[in-house]
C-alpha cells in the first residue's frame, strides 16, 4: 500500500497540538501546507477526519479521525524509540556535545585542539543549536547552555561563573575622546544583545549613569555578533567576560572602565539526561571542560 507518509506525520502533529499551526511550527512548513496534507489525507482515505466549521472552537476531530490520531501517533513514538536506541549504538569513544554558536565560536573552539591532544582517542562533535533538544533521540549526549538555570527534568552542573563589562575598539575609544568615567557612557552608542542576562540595565542599575538611554543601538541576535560589531568600531558592548576575554588580552578590545564590572554568577552549564549512562569517555569530557573551567 503506497501511504503518504508526509501527510499522515503532519496528521499525527495536528492531533497531537490539537492544532494547525502549532503542527505548521514543528514541521517547519506554512499553516497552508499543513492543511493541505490534511485535505490529501482525507480525500485518500475516503472519510472526514474533522468535523467542518468547528471555527474559533478550535479543531473537533470525527470518530475516525480520533481514532487514526491516536494510532498514528503511537506508531511514530515507536519508531523514535527504536531509532533513538540505533542511534546509541555509536562508538564508545563518540561524544557529541551542542551548545550555543557564541560559546562555540568564543570558548569551546579555541580549546579544543588542547582536548584533541590529551585525549586523541576520543572522538568529540561539536553541534551548534540554540535549543535543549537532541536528548530524547540520543543525538547529543551533553550540552553547554548559558543561562539562568537549572533546567527541569535534566542534569544540570553549574560550569562556570561570569561578568558583564563593557568593551569597544581601541580605535572608537580614540575616536571618542578615550572615554574613562561611566557618565561618558551617554555620549557613546551602544550595541545590544538580545541574551537578557547581558542586557544594559542591568549596567545601569549597578553602574550608572542613571539617564543612560537604552532605547537607540543596534541590536544582535547573538553575544559573537556584538563583539564583532565592537571590534569593527560600530559602539560599544556589554559583553560576557568568558566570550570577550581573549579579544581584551590580544588588545583587539579593550574595557573603558577599567575593573568595573557586574557579576552574574552561575551562567555556564554542563547539561545532560538524568538517567542516562555516563561511558568513561562522556565522564572524560566532562573532566575536561571543569579543568578548562576552573583554569578561567
């Protein structure tokens, strides 16, 4: 029998959020597209699956439709099961690790060749995702998350703390008047970042000046992409401690205002599955980045 599978997984997510559009966010498709495979799945199957003009009641499925939702439903689980218990069967030696792209790039990166030499057997996969996502398929077996957590239903270790302080070129803190008191802050633009925990008012409020304006600046989706656009002179950041250090050693960035700065405390974590099987070279990794952590 030739099913369409594409239409009976997107039947399956329809019933199982009770809706369309949240479907049409899993799946990544239009809320029309969505639709659209429902329509092929009822006409292919012969039968109504929802009951017309149900309207801001939201979706009310026929006896039929119940029934297959349910049952299809029940066959994807299984198949995420048996697939997530595939995917385990990788090599010992494997690990893989997501994290966020700014640690990535600013922190993990640079370190790496470091773990490669002390542990050449192991085999570590960086994968770069903003989501805690990856457990339940067993497609990452540790993340590194920044953030205020812990996270329910998961292992969570603090890593490391960190500090806020703000950072800009040599050449626009030249250009500026080499600015050295907070006030001066006014009188600079500022580049923000979209990580609440390095958001300005949290500056302000410890630092001042009290009639620092937030409002105007350019905004980034990412702590990496403040940073460069600090490095290229664009204004000045607030920026984590652990991502911006090497750029202030090497001079590429520098802190205007000397030692001042805003603890945040805990904001780097080593996140995992609480049931799950630590292999001597997950515990190895995991070793390794306290060391890196605690060597600051």
């Amino acid at each position: 029998m030739d099913m369409p599978l594409n239409s009976l997984r997107a039947y399956a997510l329809v019933y199982r959020h009770q809706g369309v559009r949240a479907a049409a966010r899993e799946l990544g498709m239009s809320h029309s597209s969505v639709s659209r495979h429902l329509g092929e799945l009822a006409r292919w199957l012969g039968v109504p699956l929802l009951h017309a003009g149900a309207g801001r009641a939201g979706l009310v499925f026929t006896p039929q439709g119940e029934a297959l939702g349910k049952a299809v439903g029940a066959g994807l689980r299984e198949i995420e099961q048996a697939v997530a218990a595939l995917r385990e069967v990788r090599p010992a030696h494997a690990v893989a690790l997501s994290t966020t792209p700014s640690f990535a790039i600013r922190w993990l990166l640079p370190r790496l060749p470091a773990f490669e030499k002390a542990h050449p057997k192991i085999e570590l996969s960086v994968l770069v995702d903003q989501k805690l996502e990856g457990f339940e398929d067993g497609r990452i077996d540790l993340a590194i998350r920044m953030g205020a957590g812990p996270w329910p239903e998961l292992h969570c270790e603090a890593l490391m703390d960190d500090v806020l302080y703000p950072v800009m070129s040599p050449a626009c803190w030249r250009a500026h008047g080499r600015p050295s008191r907070t006030a001066q802050l006014a009188g600079l633009r500022l580049l923000h970042d979209r990580d609440p925990q390095a958001a300005w008012e949290l500056w302000r409020r410890a630092h001042g000046p009290a009639s620092l304006v937030l409002q105007g600046g350019a905004r980034y989706a990412s702590s990496d992409l403040v940073l460069r656009a600090a490095q290229q002179g664009q204004g000045v950041a607030l920026a984590r401690h652990r991502l911006a250090a090497d750029d202030v050693a090497g001079g590429v960035l520098l802190r205007p205002f000397g030692a001042l700065e805003v603890p945040l405390g805990p904001s780097y974590w080593i996140v995992r599955p609480t049931a799950a099987r630590q292999r001597p070279a997950l515990a190895a990794v995991i070793d390794w980045l306290r060391w890196q952590a605690a060597g600051r």
